[in-house]
C-alpha cells in the first residue's frame, strides 16, 4: 500500500534548499508560498529519496479570502504519497505557476481549474477553457457564483 | 459549374472555439421555450399532403414497426435503455432491434440522459441529419425538464427545448418497462396518424 510521507519531514527537506518556501505544516499536507511552488515541484520530483514522479490530481478550494490549490503527488518508485498546497490571493486575476513542465498530467486539470475557478496558471502552454464553452460569464464553482 | 461550398472547415483552434461559442450562444438564446408537440404544429405544415386511404393505414404499420433507435446517451439513462435492449427484456419483439450508430439510418431518438450547453448543438446536428419521419422519446427526468440539474448552468432544461418530442417517460432512470411503455404509446401515436 501506498505510504503517506509525514508532512513535517518532507517540509524539513524543502526547508533546507528553500529556506522561506514552507509556510506551514499541519497533519496532512505542507502548505507552501505560491511563489516557490514550481522550485518546491521541482526539488521533490528529482530529489533522490523522494522522486515524486507522479502528480495523482491537483484541485482548488474557495476560501473567500484566497483560493486554496491542493497537490497530490506520489512516487511510483517509492510508492509513497504527501500533499502540497498553496494559497492564492485576489479575486480578479489570481495567478499560480503552472506545473505542466514537470508533470503532463497537469496540463487539462489547470484548464479546468481555470474554467470553474477563475485561476490562472502562468507558463501553461494552453491556458482556456475546456469544460465550458469560450465567452461563458464568470466562473462556476466559485463561491460568490450565482 | 462552380458548386457552392456548404460548409467551411475550420483549422485554427482559437477560431474552432470561437465558431463553437458562437454556435452555443446562439442556440441557448433561440431555445427560450419549448417546443410543442409535434402533431399540434406538424399538421399545418403537411395539410396539403394529406392522404385518408387504408394506404396509410399500411404506411403506419410499417413505420412503428421498424423504428429503429440511434445512439444518443449522453448519460446514466443509456444503461436502462441498453438493458431494455438486451435478453431480458427484449425490445427487439417491437422491431426495433437495430441501435443504429449514424442518424442518416435512424427514425426514433432516444434523448437517454441530461444534455449539457456544450452539447447541445451536436444534439441539433443529429437529430437535424435524421430523415423524415423522425420521433423523439425524452427519457428519464434530466430528458424532459433536465431533472435535478435544471438549475444548473450548463444543463439544457428539456429537450424541447431544441428539438420537438413526442413521447416523455419520466422516472430517474425510467425502468425499461417505462421505457417499452413508452415506445408502444409512440406506436399508438404513429398509427393513429393520418397525413403522411
């Protein structure tokens, strides 16, 4: 069965390369600046020991005050599992690196965090939407979404 | 001769979008109200073709004996249909044996499941393919008034909305006796039917 890495390790591990990336640490999941996230991807997808090679999903959660991203990442190799999460702020244009450089797997689920959250993925290769259709108003899944 | 072309091909994806959008928009502001029974509207159209023999009598039976159904699941009700379709309950005693894949070979759509904006033309495409005489059976309660989804913002509130129906089978899935139900009162419909 698939091992779920304690969160506090792997923060400890990203905190010795990048020293302001981890905001905090709770029982399940690190929670990371949004501006270190691609460096933070990276660290854990080539880092021997860890090799996060897979990316199992990403989701985001409307917080009102921020959107919440929530990655899943697990290694095939190891066959254990720890979740990531990041924090963007702003209602009218919030932004997130993409991550589809390090994973493929990413590239429709940004999309459709895109299309039913409204947040925008910089560097995605094909940044629109895909559940919707182009000129649909507003974003769905957001909580002042009426 | 220099043959008008009916169609343009679109290669440019941004423009495939925008065309797609356009064609979306369009049909949701075209589709405020339903549309009505067909047999309420269809007679004015054809009145002048009317015909009251024992021909038609004959025409009938072999219409609603050979209704074969097209493939259109968009979702959950597709699995009652198939079972009505399969062994045990058997649809095929109604002649009706053959699900056919294009609409070109189709007289009876079987709208099994909640349709979405998205989809919505391609729905409108098919069902306008289909050649005359063509029925709709609305199945299931996403079919009729698009069910517990009504509200939803992507969800086409009916079918009848963009295509005529004849027949509803409400029921979140109808049970394939519904459905078989269903389809002997479009028969009746079919063979009460006097202009063809």
């Amino acid at each position: 069965m698939t091992t779920t890495l304690s969160p506090g390790d792997v923060a400890k591990q990203i905190s010795q390369r990048y020293a302001d990336a981890v905001i905090e640490t709770t029982d399940t999941a690190v929670l990371i600046n949004s501006q270190f996230l691609l460096d933070v991807a990276a660290f854990l997808k080539d880092t021997p020991g860890l090799e996060f090679d897979y990316l199992t999903h990403i989701t985001a959660v409307d917080y009102f005050e921020y959107f919440e991203l929530i990655y899943q990442l697990t290694s095939i190799k190891h066959n254990h599992t720890v979740l990531l999460k990041t924090r963007c702020y702003g209602r009218e244009n919030p932004t997130v690196p993409s991550v589809v450089s390090l994973w493929q797997g990413a590239n429709h689920q940004e999309r459709e965090i895109y299309d039913l959250m409204g947040i925008s993925f910089e560097g995605h290769p094909n940044m629109k939407r895909i559940v919707l259709w182009d000129g649909f108003q507003g974003h769905p899944l957001r909580k002042d979404y009426l | 001769m220099e043959v008008a072309r009916v169609r343009e091909y679109i290669y440019s994806d941004t423009e495939l979008d925008r065309v797609e959008s356009e064609v979306i928009e369009e049909l949701k502001s075209s589709a405020v109200q339903p549309i009505a029974d067909p047999d309420e509207w269809l007679d004015e159209v054809v009145k002048r073709n009317i015909l009251t023999t024992t021909v038609d009598a004959v025409i009938n039976w072999g219409r609603r004996s050979s209704l074969w159904p097209l493939l259109c699941f968009p979702a959950c009700c597709a699995f009652e249909f198939i079972g009505a379709m399969s062994p045990r309950f058997d649809l095929a005693r109604y002649g009706m044996e053959i699900l056919r894949a294009s609409p070109r070979q189709a007289d009876l759509m079987i709208t099994a499941g909640t349709l979405t904006w998205k989809m919505a033309p391609n729905v409108r495409r098919i069902y306008d393919q289909m050649a005359e005489p063509k029925w709709v059976i609305a199945m299931g309660a996403c079919g009729i008034s698009g069910g517990i989804f009504r509200s939803s913002y992507n969800v086409v509130p009916g079918y009848n909305r963009i295509i005529p129906v004849d027949v509803y089978v409400p029921g979140c899935p109808p049970r394939p006796e519904a459905l078989i139900y269903g389809i002997r009162m479009l028969q009746d419909k079919i063979a009460n039917r006097r202009n063809i």
